[in-house]
C-alpha cells in the first residue's frame, strides 16, 4: 500500500499542465493566493481535424474601434468627442453653421439605458464620466430629438 503511494505521488509530480517558450514571464504571490503568468509566447500548437481548429496556447486580442458615425451628412455639423478612452470629463464639441437650438446629448450604457441627458447650451459640452464604471458607453447627439451623430465612448481608470 505504501510503495503504491510512494508511486503514485512521484507520477503527479512529474506532470505538467502547460509548457510555452516565452520571451519573459514568472510567479506573482500575494496574500490571495499566487498565479503564474507568460508575456510574449513564440510558440503554439495548432490542432484541426475535420470537425474544427484550434489554436492552443495563443491569446487572441480584444480590441476597442472607436467610431463616430454620422447618420444624417449635409446638416452642417462638426461633431467631436475627446478624449476617447476617458477617465473621467468627455468633452463634446460641436460646431454648427446655425445655432445650437435643438441640440441635446444622451449616454447610454451597453444594455442602452440612458444614464444622462442634457440639451447643449455651448459648442463645448463637458460630460461628467468619472462616478460610472470602466467600459463601453455610447454618446449620441441629437438635433430635434433626432440622432445625428454617435460616439462609442470607452471609459477606463
């Protein structure tokens, strides 16, 4: 019973649940606990077979595209927000052939519910961000309570 022991113990300790070539890396400990990490992994092993592939041991990106889209061209407006990503103040700028009457902002979170709406009094608007959490917002600017321009805004720390 206890060579059976003895051996199965030698066994696990052998074992290794993942190996990479990595150009840097190591342990960090804490009080929470320890964890290993990698930065810079060269090497991977690619496996396919007829019902798929797959890419073991690669981190796939996650990647922000920040985009303004105009949705309706030729009413003579320049509408900008910055900085994008933002810590805390958004600052929205419009400028506009005519005067600003009209013209409103809302900020939806990503389940698109409104957190703030404001009608714009100035082509320079400030938009408190720093009490929401870190992520993916949208801004949408309104002329007539009609979008005329939308922002993916990311907050972060």
């Amino acid at each position: 019973m206890l060579t059976l022991l003895l051996l199965a113990g030698l066994s696990i300790s052998a074992l290794h649940a993942q190996q990479s070539a990595n150009a840097a890396g190591g342990d960090a400990t804490g009080s929470g606990g320890s964890a290993s990490y990698s930065i810079g992994q060269v090497v991977y092993t690619a496996v396919s077979a007829s019902s798929g592939a797959s890419n073991q041991g690669v981190q796939q990106p996650y990647e922000f595209f920040v985009t303004g889209i105009s949705e309706t061209p030729g009413i003579g407006l320049e509408v900008s927000a910055f900085p994008n990503p933002t810590p805390a103040i958004l600052n929205l700028k419009i400028e506009a052939s005519k005067d600003l009457t009209g013209m409103s902002y809302e900020l939806l979170d990503i389940a698109g519910k409104q957190l703030i709406a404001r009608q714009v009094t100035a082509s320079l608007s400030q938009i408190a961000m720093q009490n929401f959490a870190s992520g993916t917002y949208m801004l949408r600017v309104l002329n007539n309570q009609k979008t005329v321009q939308s922002f993916t805004i990311i907050k972060n720390k």
